[in-house]
C-alpha cells in the first residue's frame, strides 16, 4: 500500500526524475514505536543496521530502538557518523584485526565473537589498548530450523557462531584475560520466521543457553535471541505478529530472571518504509507471453532477484502519451516486468495479471526499505542511479497499547507454543 506521502512525491516527479527510492519516515517511526510498545519493557530492541543504512533511516530510528547492530567496521563508521553516541553490538563473521580495534576505539558495547581465534584477537587488542570488551558468544546451538524459511545460519553445522561443544575453552581462556568480559550468549539462527516459530525457537534457545551456562561456568547477564522476523512479500499486508510475540516474550523474560534479552530485526522494521518507481519503458510480446520493461531493475532494486519472488507492485497511470502511434500496453493478462540489464535475470515479477499497464506509466515496487539499494550491483551496464527522496518527519503517534498496528495491517496467522 502506497501511502499518501509516498503518492503525492511520487506524483511531483518527473519521468526524467526515474527511478527512485521513496521512503516514508513516518511510517517508520510509527511502525518501529509500535513494535517497541508491544515488547516487554525488559526486551531491548536493536536495529540491524544490515537492512537499510541509510542516514535518514537510521536518525529516524534514533531513540526507538535501544541499539544498533552492525557487521563490519564500514558499518560501524557509517553508523557512529550518523548517530555519534548510539550503542552499537558489532556482530559478523570473520572480522579483521583491523576491525576489532576499530571497534575497540569506537567504544562497541558489546561485541558479538564468532570463534575462540576471534576471542583471543580481541582479548590481544584490548589488553595492547587498555581497555575492555564486553563480549557475547555467538553460539551455534542445534536446534531445528524449518527448512522452509528464507534463510539458515544456524542449528546445523554452519560457518556462523561457536559449536556449543567449544564454549568451555573460550571461557577457561577468558578467565584469564583482563581485556574480555563475557557478559552472555548471542545466537542468529535463521531469517524468515513466523511469531510462532520465533518464539518456539527463543524459548528452546534459552534453555540451552541456560544449560550451557551452568556447565561452562559462561555469565548469562545477556542472552540475543537474534532477529529474522519475516517479512511476506508474497502477502504484503500480513506483518510479524509483534503483539503475540511480545505476549509470548514475556514467559521467556520471567524465566531468566537477572537476563537481559535483546532481539536485533533488520527487515521486519525497516522493509515497509521504502518504494521503488520505475517508468515503463515498453510492453513486448514474445512466444505468446507479455513483457513489461521499465527504465530501471534488479542493478537499483535486487531484492526479486536474491529471494527468487515475484515483488509485490502498484501501478500509477500516466495519462500522457507525447507519439502520434498507439501506444504499446497490456490489458486483462498476465506480464512479467523486467529491466534495463543485458541477462535475463534482470526480473522483478514474472506472470502477474494486470488490469491494465502501458508505456508511460509508473510501477512502484513496495517493501522496498530493506536489502535493496544496498545489496544491489549498481555499477553493471552504469546506467544512471535512482533519485532519493526521504519524506516526513519522525512522530509519536502510536496508539497507547499494541490491539493494532498504526497502519491497519494484520498480523499474519498461526498459533503460538
């Protein structure tokens, strides 16, 4: 669903002024103050900064989330530019020397340490500077991970986290290391799951995380139950259930008494703030099937193409047509809309019926605020880059408890364990 502030820009640009990323800050801020006031106030919230760094983003973020989580030092620099004194949880596999003092020097609040050769670069870096680093173990734990979601790092042997069998020695090693403070436990197991899951999964993560605890001697000040609370691109207006997530959490913090929790969603906070418009450049027919190219694709917007899905889009009308022929459109069919790239990857949706769309109108792809400018190739076939237009300004308008979201969507099915 566009919304209006989105529509009225969108209605103000040019086809010169095309493609571009809109994003809507308000809706932002109300979406992330709303899941903020469905979680238990013991639950810190942090923002994984991986989704959508982009400046406005982030200070639009400033205050409603706890944190922000990042996963290299280009990161790190890039948030503490923008927000000088945010707390950061610097996270991310195989993180250079480099990195780590980088880190050391900004002031991390906590590090998230993948390996125990990990573990002793910092404990060497932190006793060389003085200093000390407050570190959780990102532990590997073996715990089922439906093979349907959108991503796996976890619970199966995995290059991410420490298998389970590996903590006592980091923690014999940090014992003696006046440069590392083990202050907990941090997992990431998989991305794309349900409230349901999540919280089936949270729940079995901290009774291992307990276990391990006892048997190692490992603090559990803290326990990161991680992020990867889905985002339907297929269903766009079912969210994460965040009320009964957080209604679920609440048994979860009970139990773990003297434990912060922390969860760090990137997607599911920032995914529904962005839009990407593209015009219409031409609608072909080949072998008896329906082409809509716009002047723009998967070098701006790669998200289709990484998930392997048909985008959810709108599309706005342009009245105009400035050619003396008809011209080219499509009605009552399906078409796949594909852009400007030399591969026949370059395709955003892929047998969507329309109503209508011609040469000249305007698609606007939704979800589009999250794992989409910044993983895509910009530079292939240097076609020109999208505009950027940030709308809106950050507000308190969330209704007083979490019954529903600010912008009537509904949470997605399913029952709870």
């Amino acid at each position: 669903m566009i919304t209006e502030s989105v529509r009225a820009r969108l209605a103000e640009l040019s086809d010169e002024q095309l493609p571009a990323y809109l994003y809507d800050l308000t809706a932002l801020t109300e979406h992330v103050e709303w899941v903020r006031r469905c979680l238990p106030a013991e639950v810190e919230l942090y923002y994984a900064a991986k989704a959508n760094p982009a400046e406005p983003v982030l200070r639009a973020l400033a205050g409603h989330a706890e944190g922000i989580e990042v996963a290299s030092g280009g990161e790190l620099a890039h948030v503490l530019a923008a927000l000088p004194t945010v707390r950061t949880a610097f996270g991310g596999p195989a993180k250079s020397p480099a990195e780590l003092a980088a880190g050391l020097a900004a002031g991390v609040h906590r590090f998230h340490v993948e390996s125990e050769h990990e573990l002793r670069l910092l404990a060497l870096l932190a006793a060389e500077r003085g200093v000390e680093a407050n570190v959780l173990l990102r532990v590997n734990f073996p715990v089922p991970v439906d093979p349907a979601v959108a991503l796996s790092m976890g619970g199966r042997p995995s290059q991410f986290g420490i298998d389970p069998a590996q903590v006592a020695d980091c923690v014999r090693f940090a014992a003696d290391q006046p440069g590392i403070r083990l202050v907990g436990v941090h997992t990431h197991l998989a991305s794309g799951l349900t409230a349901p899951a999540q919280l089936t999964m949270s729940h079995r993560i901290a009774e291992l995380a307990v276990d391990l605890s006892r048997a190692t001697g490992l603090p559990l000040a803290e326990l990161t139950i991680g992020g990867g609370m889905t985002v339907d691109y297929r269903r766009p207006e079912q969210r994460f259930d965040w009320a009964g997530f957080g209604a679920g959490l609440s048994s979860l913090v009970t139990a773990l008494p003297g434990t912060t929790v922390r969860i760090e969603p990137g997607r599911a906070l920032s995914a529904y703030c962005g839009w990407y418009a593209a015009t219409v450049a031409d609608v072909k027919r080949s072998g008896g099937q329906v082409f809509v190219l716009i002047r723009g694709g998967t070098h701006h917007f790669r998200t289709p193409a990484a998930k392997a899905h048909n985008h959810p889009f709108d599309i706005v009308p342009c009245g105009q047509w400035r050619y003396d022929w008809d011209r080219p459109a499509a009605r009552n069919e399906p078409v796949t809309i594909a852009g400007q790239l030399c591969t026949p990857k370059d395709v955003l949706a892929g047998a969507v019926p329309v109503d209508e769309i011609r040469v000249g109108d305007r698609v606007v792809f939704g979800l589009a605020g999250a794992y989409a400018w910044n993983i895509s190739h910009h530079d292939f076939l240097m076609h020109v880059r999208p505009g950027f237009h940030y709308l809106g300004a950050p507000q308190r308008s969330v209704p007083p408890d979490c019954a529903g979201h600010p912008g009537g969507f509904e949470p997605a099915p399913g029952g709870y364990e």
